[in-house]
C-alpha cells in the first residue's frame, strides 16, 4: 500500500534484480533522528521485500494513512488489506529514499523525505513515482511505529 502511498526515489538499474538504496543526507543527526530514519529505511526494505513485515510490524494500532490515490484515510486494516493486494498485483523493482528532515519533540517524530519507487506488474513497462513523503511516529516501548503517512506526487 505505501509503495503506491509513497513511492520512493530511484535511480532505474540495468536489468531488473530487486536493488535499494537509503543514502541519509542529514548534515549532522542526534541518535534519536538516526533511530528514526533506521525504522524508515527498514520499513522500505521490508515492503520491498515484501515480506509481509510492512504495515503490520511497523504501525501503530490508530495508525491513519491518506494520499492522492485514496479517497479518504486509510486505517490499520485497510493499510495491511490494500498492502497484501498490491503485493499480489505488482513488485518493486528498485527505490530510493531520500531524507529532508527530520523533527522530534518527546516521543513524537516527523519525518520528511522524497521517495522514488520503480514497479512493475506482470510484463507491463516499469512504473516510475516521485513522492514526498510526511511521517509522523510515535515511540512506544519496543521502539518508533507510524503513526501517521500522507505524501504527494512530486511528477505533476
């Protein structure tokens, strides 16, 4: 579901082996803004993987998605529904995830990066997507979850 949520920054590779890339561009992070950005990247490669981590390892239990491809926000089943189907429908090829910045007050994160997403479904020419992507995570005892995603197409 995110991979259409947020599709993340990419370089098209020659050929087309599952590759990524999480190069952090901060000039200089505190532990806690590294410890945020690891659970974003790791998030990323799960659901590439698609291994069945991403949403479900990942979100909090409110949990609210919303982008330009839903009609309105998404919550936890529905992220886990829609993420299954999209697995069944197409694989990501390659992406790349870029930060911009990255807030945190308390236990609460907010995440800003732009994600370019390479997808292919079937035979069907690759699908490229640019999105900036805002993440708000909340740390709970077992570490940082999503608490909120919303992003938007950078390409129109």
């Amino acid at each position: 579901m995110r991979s259409k949520i947020s599709k993340a920054f990419v370089t098209l590779a020659i050929g087309f082996g599952v590759t990524c890339t999480a190069a952090a561009q901060a000039p200089s992070w505190t532990a806690e803004q590294t410890a945020v950005w690891k659970v974003v990247s790791q998030s990323w490669a799960d659901e590439a993987a698609q291994n069945g981590k991403w949403p479900g390892s990942y979100v909090d239990d409110n949990v609210i998605s919303w982008s330009q491809e839903n009609p309105m926000p998404n919550y936890k089943d529905s992220l886990i529904k829609w993420s299954r189907f999209n697995e069944s429908q197409d694989k990501t090829i390659h992406y790349d995830i870029s930060p911009a910045a990255i807030a945190i007050r308390g236990d609460t994160a907010v995440v800003n990066y732009v994600a370019i997403n390479v997808s292919q479904r079937g035979t069907d020419k690759p699908d490229r997507d640019v999105n900036a992507i805002i993440e708000t995570l909340v740390r709970d005892g077992n570490g940082w979850k999503f608490l909120s995603t919303s992003s938007f197409n950078l390409k129109k």
